[in-house]
C-alpha cells in the first residue's frame, strides 16, 4: 500500500511540482527530496531525517512515514495548527499532513524563501521537529526557539527546542541528519 | 440485622453485573473495549506489542489489552504520561487488571503515538514467558 497526498501551498506557497521541477533539482540527482519519518524498534525514540534541509525555491519536499510501529505528521508551525507560533514565513501557508501511517507519504512544493519549522503532532514533545530552508532566506533571522511564546499560542516544548539544528548549520552543510 | 442483611444482598445483586468480569481471553474482548486501531489513527498490529484494545473512558492509561495474530492475550499495558509520573500530585489508582496470571512485566519509556500524544511510560504485564513475546514481534 502506498498512499500519497499532496499539498499545494496557497498565497505565497504554490505550485504543484510541474515545469519547474526540471529547473530546480539542486540536491543531487532527486529533483523530489524525501524526509523519512522515522521510529526504532520500542517506540523510544521518533526523528527526522534528515532534520534540516536546504532546497531551492520550487522543489518539492516529501514526507514519507518508514516507522512501522507509529503514526507522524508534518505540520507547520502556524497559529492554525493547534495554536502553535507562526515559525515560517508569513506570506507562506501553512500545512499539515495529518496522521501518516506506515508507507504514507505528503508533499509540498515550496516556493517562497525563507525558514520553515515543523513538527509532528503526536511526538513534538519528544523533539519530532524539523527545519527547511529555502533559497536565501533574507531579512531578520528566524525568531528564536527559546524566544517566550507568541500570544495566544503554544510555548514551544523543551524537547523540540533543543532539536532544531542552526540555520547557520543547514546553510552551510545542505544537509543536516539527527546526531 | 435481617434488614441489613436484605440490604447487602440488594446492593449485590444490583451491582453484579458490573462486576462480571469481561472475556479478554480472545480478541475481541467483551465489554467496553475498542480496538485502538479504530479509535485512532495508528497500523492495527503494532511491533511489540500487538494489536490493542482499550475502553475509550480509561485514556490514556488505560488497561489496554494486547493480543497476537491469533487473537490470544499476551498482555496488559498501562500507558503513564511522563508528565504526570512527575506531578507529586497525579495518582493512577486501581487501574483495572483483568488479564489474570502475570508472568512479568517490562516498563519503559515512549514517545508517543496517537491516543496518546505525549512521552509516556509503558508498563507491560505479559501473560506469557519471555519467549513467547516473540508471538507479537515484529514480522
Ligand atoms: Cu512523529
């Protein structure tokens, strides 16, 4: 079974893959980049991976849900989903894939720059979190994790702090995987 | 002392059938449990554990009932949010434990799942031996 949905962005995000795929395969080969969603074996620990990426504007990401044993999300943090803070940016629309089972997958295409933080909802407070940056991202740097809680949204748990990795990091490397 | 008597065996009677016990045996069990599977979005046999049954009412601690592929229980598992382990003021009392016979019991730490979105702790009372936990490994 392999059930696949995909997300457009609306204001600001966009586009359903198309023409400009061809154009914007930056990582590697894949023009599509896939982020696994991933479990060991007793349900202790759920990650990631990789946990931060950096693509181009106009290519696609795709999660793909390889835990066997649980279900995972990716959901932005947005004061839509569940009141969390608003960690991308704010002409981009939120997405949530809601819960993914084992061998489900959810796309989005990303078109506009800037940083982007999300997490799974069952496990965001065991640090399931991750990053995306796209393009150049320019202006004031992200608002820090640690930073107190916007109004009228959710703090951002201890766990899920401590995860994300640096934008300084994933500008740098592309490509950061859980340590 | 009669009328005591009377009154004793009324509340009794009256309270016999709840405390009939459910058939848990075989899966499915008998009175308010729901396979987990259908009340959540979660695969319906879990690695480790099994296919899971809970009454709705008992989240999220449970007792959930674990059964193997052929439907026989291998165990009881109580699920703790580790939020309130740490809360001096959080109990969990009398959790039910109609599985019978505990030949021992594994505890341990997760991180969470739909139904029960939060780290928590797994206590597992198996009704089987240590090898038979192999009867809901993975495949
Ligand atoms: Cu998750």
């Amino acid at each position: 079974m392999m059930l696949s949905r995909r997300h457009i962005l609306g204001i600001g995000g966009v586009l359903l893959a198309s023409p400009l795929y061809g154009r914007a395969a930056a990582q590697g080969a894949s023009p599509q980049i896939e982020i696994r969603m991933q479990g060991n074996a007793d349900g202790s620990q759920v990650w990631f991976d990789p946990i931060g990426i950096r693509i181009r504007p106009g290519q696609t990401i795709r999660w793909i849900n390889l835990d066997p044993g649980n279900a995972h999300t990716s959901t932005a943090y947005h004061p839509q989903n569940d009141a969390h803070s608003l960690r991308i940016p704010e002409r981009a629309a939120p997405w949530n894939s809601d819960y993914l089972l084992p061998q489900e997958s959810f796309s989005v295409t990303f078109t506009l720059e800037g940083i982007y933080d999300y997490f799974c909802l069952p496990h965001e407070h065991a640090g399931m979190v991750g990053r995306i940056v796209v393009g150049q991202p320019s202006g004031p740097p992200a608002k820090g994790v640690a930073s107190p809680a916007q109004p009228g949204t959710e703090p951002i748990p201890e766990a899920a702090v401590r995860a994300f990795p640096s934008v300084d990091e994933i500008m740098q490397r592309g490509i950061v995987r859980r340590t | 002392m009669f009328l005591r008597f009377v009154a004793a065996a009324a509340i009794a009677a009256f309270t016999m059938p709840a405390l009939a016990a459910d058939q848990v045996e075989k899966a499915p069990p008998t009175g308010s449990y729901k396979k987990v599977s259908e009340l959540v979005k979660l695969p319906d046999f879990l690695p480790g554990l099994g296919q899971l049954y809970v009454d709705p009412k008992t989240l999220p601690a449970g007792p959930f009932l674990a059964y193997d592929r052929d439907g026989r229980l291998v165990s009881t598992v109580y699920m703790l949010p580790i939020e309130d382990l740490a809360n001096k003021d959080k109990r969990f009392d009398n959790l039910a434990a109609p599985g019978g016979k505990v030949d021992h019991v594994d505890v341990y730490y997760n991180a969470g799942h739909p139904g029960v979105e939060k780290p928590h702790a797994h206590v597992v009372l198996w009704h089987v031996s240590k090898t038979d936990e192999a009867r809901v490994a993975a495949k």
